[in-house]
C-alpha cells in the first residue's frame, strides 16, 4: 500500500530523561508520523469514520505524553507505536521523535522507528 496519512510538528510535553532534574520537569518533544492507510474508500465515499482520524490520533498522542513517564525516547517511541497500533488498527506507522534542546550544538535529536502490526 502506498497511500499514507501524516501528522507532522505535533508539538508535546512530557515527563522524559535519565538525569534525576529531567524526571521533575516537562520537556519539548516533536512528532512526525506516517501512516498506512488506503485512502480510496474515504476519497469514494467522503465519509469521515472511513479515513484515519488525525486529530484523534493527535489528541492521543498528546494524552499518552502526559500520562506517562519514560527514561528513553526509544521507550516512549515503541510503547506509542504499540498502542496507536492497537487503538487505531494501524498496519503500518514510521514515527519520527525529537527531543530539541537535548544537546546544546543539536537543533534535535531523536529516533526514527517504523513498525508493522
């Protein structure tokens, strides 16, 4: 399947660090997604329940991130992945994740993971 749907900047706040000053304060984190999905029934019908929600999908991100507490990016990104695979019956999501600010010299860093249900 070629066709994709994708959320790009979505700007979040979380609990996220190994360093015992970064478990007290909420840092900056960027998502970009993409995400497999046949756009061909939505596009036929022009009935929203057929596509993928993205601001659904937004919206639990954003509560994930503030729910949650992890040492790792790389933890927060495949425990994510893993739910919005669940939730949203997703068969494919590349997830990009930034912690800017997390080096100095650095716009960003992060990881980048693609999973497959």
């Amino acid at each position: 399947m070629k066709d994709l749907v994708f959320i790009e900047g979505l700007k979040a706040r979380a609990v996220i660090g190994v360093y015992d000053w970064e478990k007290q304060i909420q840092q900056d984190l960027v998502f970009d997604l993409e995400m497999a999905h046949d756009n061909r029934v939505p596009a036929a019908t022009d009935d929203l329940s057929k596509t993928l929600d993205y601001e659904a999908i937004s919206n639990f991100i954003l509560a994930f991130c503030e729910k949650r507490q992890f040492e790792l990016i790389e933890t927060l990104a495949e425990r994510l992945v893993e739910e919005l695979i669940a939730a949203f019956t997703l068969s494919a999501v590349t997830l990009v994740l930034r912690k800017p600010g997390a080096i100095a010299a650095a716009a960003s860093v992060g990881v980048k993971i693609y999973r497959q249900a």
